[in-house]
C-alpha cells in the first residue's frame, strides 16, 4: 500500500458542516463508515483516506449550497462519480464532505442536426450511448470503464478512440460548474469554435475538482459509422507491432483504434476470454467509414503488418465477432487478475511520442524482468500511451518496494523520453512528484491559478499540486 500525508483537518468547521448538511439533505446525507470508505476507495494501491460524510446532491443548485457552505467554514469537498480513478483522486486526506453526483444522471437535450448533446455529470457514457443510438449518434470517448462523463471531463480521460476522436479536452464544448465560493458559471455555448476570453472549458477539464466542480457537460457527438470493420495481427515482438503502428500513422490511415497487447495480455485474455489467439504480441484495430472505405483501410493496414512480420492477419464486418474481440479487449484488467490470483493489480499509464513507444514499452519489459516482476503491458498504441499492471504480493515487502521503483522509473523514463507520466489516468495524488519534474516552472502557474479561485484551498486539496506548491 502507498501512502500519502494526511493533511492538517478543520476539526470545528467540519463539525459544523456536518450538521448543516444533515439537517438540509436527511437520507441523503451519510457518514456510516463502509459508504465513506466507499467513496473514498481507489482502484490501485493507494491508501484509502474516507471523507467525514457523502451527500448525494441532485441538482446544480444543491451542489452549489453544498460548496458555500464549505467555503464559509473552510471544509474540503471532493467530487465523486463512479470511482473508476487510478491515482487516489476521490480520497480525502484532510477529511470533509464528498459531493457524490451519480443521481445527477439525465441526458438534458440532444441536438442531432448539431451533433451535440448536454448531460448531468452523473450520466455514464454507456448510458449516454444507449440513449442516443435510435438517433444514429454515439459519443467516442471510451476509457474502457463505465466512468461518469463528468468525472471524465474532470480526469480528462481518453480511450480506446483517442487515436481518431481525440480525448474529452476535444469532445467538451462547455461546461457548467460550481466554483470555490459556490458561485454557478458556464464556460461557453454550443458553438463549435470560439475566441472569446480565456478557454474556462480547457481549465476545468482536467483539473480533476480542484478548481470547481462540473454540473453539466456540452459534448460533441459523431454520427453511428456507415460501416465498421475490427481486425487482429499477431507479430514476432512488441518491436515489430510498434513499428507496424508507427508505419500506420505515418502513412495517414484513419484508424479508430489500434491496441497493443503484449504476448502475456494475449494468454491472460485468451484463458478468461475462451480465445485462442496467438500468444505473441497482438494488435486490435477498428476501421470506421463507409462499406467500401473500411475494406479499404484493412487492405492497407494488412500490407503494412505483413511489410512488419505481421502474421495470422484477420478482419471482419460482422458484429458478433466485433463485440466479442472488443469485449475480451475491455477485459484485459480481469483476465490479468486470473494471471496470479490473490495478486494487486498496480495499473500505471505513460505517453510518448509514436517514434519512442517501442523503446519505451521494451524498457518497461526489461525493467519489470530486472526486477522480478509480474508485468502485463495494454496500450493505447496509436497516440503512444500505455498501460503496464504489475500484479504484486502486497504483503511481500521486497516486492512492494520493487513495484514502487518500476512505477517511479517508468514515469521518469517517459519524461526522459519527451512525453509525459500520465496520458489518461491523470495526477491525482499518484503521481504529484512527476509533474513537476515534467513540466517544472509551470507548476508555479498552475499554483497561481489554484491560489487564485481557490484560496480557501477546499478544491479536492492534495491532489495535482501539493498544498505549499
């Protein structure tokens, strides 16, 4: 287990708080000690720092209620969707009040000719999928969870997509937040481009609640694909797929999606997914356009793979096979699990740019064999992020203290590398001390900007920046 300082708490005015908000949302308001833990739960290995009580808001308005009345006593809030974060983002270290918005979940207006919609944060982009296919649209961003939109909005997140529908920063044309103070904005309209005054939407998505809290989201949406064709090619290393990938983008082709799965992934998947894949490393492809285009973009990618020692290339059109190659690609996380029952899965990203992934992928491999790790690697491969999960005995000291330096060094050697230590999980309290050796003086500008909309330091503290940054 990692662990983070727990922060100076406001012992009198959280006492306050609590009352005020019992006596304002009944039911809704609970500090029974398994919801708090809960909702202060993290998906990896940091520890669990639970927040002194959960409300479970239903409207902008309560948020904002909620939010002042922890500004005048100077309590902590911290947003909470799904609690689908990586990097100990919805822990509470100083304590306070959780804003728990997954009953904010209405799809509030669909513009199909404009191809936009307006959503609650709580709404999941499953959900949100499900209530837009009669009208022939879909919203791209696929993290692999069923995460809330707004906690992707607030994370950033990105996906299996990204490589040709981008990431949220993308796909957000506005938001609507509640400030430190309590104070309701919206940061711009369903125009689809705009140069008036500072991009407030850009600050707010990824800043991961510590500068406000998103109540609603004006997202962009793409029109179901004419046709869609999924592909796999196995190949000899990860050397050869990465520079089957870098050859791809090079050469223009609008893949949807190009993942990379290391030969391990490719057994572990195999055996919880009842497929027999070749065991070797692996990329999955999506092809989106028109009947004829997505033939078209197989062909090609085929002879790029072949031109790469790509072997045992296969596509197909027909929607049972598709689902069930994505759905065994969305399972990768519990098939690793299968791998060392018993085991952490410790899941860490990095990005680099295309012409680095190999590199930095076949480093990550060596690194984990030098250290005696297990280690499973999932990429994103066509924007050059990546994922490895380390499957760690957490009782075993010597093999915590091995998966603390991996997870150090892999983000150092991105850095190193001209990218970044985290393409989507985000910084959260994970990952604080490689921003600043990432991006160094800009961290002082970011500390201003937090200093100056939050002063009272109530935003989700201890998360991105450390609160004497």
């Amino acid at each position: 287990m990692v662990y983070h300082a727990t922060l100076p708490r406001n012992e009198t005015g959280i006492e306050t708080v609590l009352g005020v908000l019992k006596q304002q949302f009944g039911e809704r308001f609970q500090t029974g000690q398994a919801i708090r833990e809960q909702h202060g739960h993290t998906t990896t290995w940091i520890e669990n720092q639970p927040p002194d009580a959960v409300v479970f808001a239903a409207s902008t308005q309560e948020v904002s209620d909620i939010v002042a009345a922890c500004a005048q006593h100077r309590v902590p809030v911290i947003a909470y969707g799904t609690g689908t974060s990586l990097e100990g983002h919805v822990n509470a270290p100083a304590g306070g009040i959780c804003i728990d918005v997954s009953q904010m979940d209405k799809v509030l207006e669909v513009n199909s000719s404009d191809l936009d919609c307006r959503v609650q944060p709580g709404v999941t982009r499953m959900a949100l999928n499900t209530h837009l296919r009669d009208q022939g649209l879909f919203f791209p961003i696929d993290p692999g969870a069923d995460a809330s939109l707004g906690g992707m909005a607030a994370t950033r997140a990105s996906g299996t997509n990204a490589v040709r529908y981008g990431t949220m920063k993308d796909n957000v044309l506005a938001v609507e937040a509640v400030m430190p103070d309590g104070k309701i904005i919206r940061t711009g309209t369903r125009a689809r481009k705009s140069s008036a005054g500072y991009d407030l939407t850009r600050l707010l998505v990824g800043s991961e609640g510590t500068l406000g809290i998103i109540t609603e989201i004006t997202l962009k949406l793409q029109g179901i694909p004419e046709a869609i064709s999924s592909a796999s090619c196995s190949f000899p290393t990860v050397d050869a797929a990465c520079q089957t990938v870098m050859a791809v983008i090079q050469y223009g082709l609008p893949v949807a999606r190009i993942e990379l799965l290391d030969a391990a992934t490719v057994g572990a998947v195999n055996a919880y997914s009842k497929l027999d894949l070749p065991e070797t490393p692996l990329l999955l492809l999506e092809f989106h356009g028109t009947e004829a285009g997505v033939v078209e973009q197989a062909e090609i990618f085929g002879a790029l793979a072949e031109d790469h020692g790509g072997q045992g290339y296969a596509a197909t059109t027909t929607t049972e096979e598709r689902n069930q190659l994505w759905q065994a690609r969305h399972d990768a996380y519990w098939a690793m699990l299968q791998v060392r029952p018993g085991a952490k899965a410790i899941a860490t990203d990095v990005c680099v740019p295309i012409s680095r992934l190999a590199d930095c992928v076949g480093a990550a491999q060596g690194k984990a064999e030098e250290l005696g790790l297990v280690a499973l690697i999932v990429g994103h491969a066509g924007d050059g992020n990546f994922h490895v999960t380390l499957l760690v005995d957490m009782e075993n000291a010597e093999e915590l203290e091995s998966a603390t330096l991996f997870v150090g060094w892999l983000n150092e050697v991105a850095i190193k590398m001209d990218g970044t230590c985290t393409g989507e999980h985000g910084i959260g309290q994970g990952k604080k001390k490689y921003l600043v050796q990432e991006l160094g003086g800009a961290t002082d500008v970011m500390s201003a900007v937090k200093q100056a909309l939050d002063p009272k330091g109530i935003m989700n503290p201890g998360k991105i920046l450390s609160p004497d940054d």
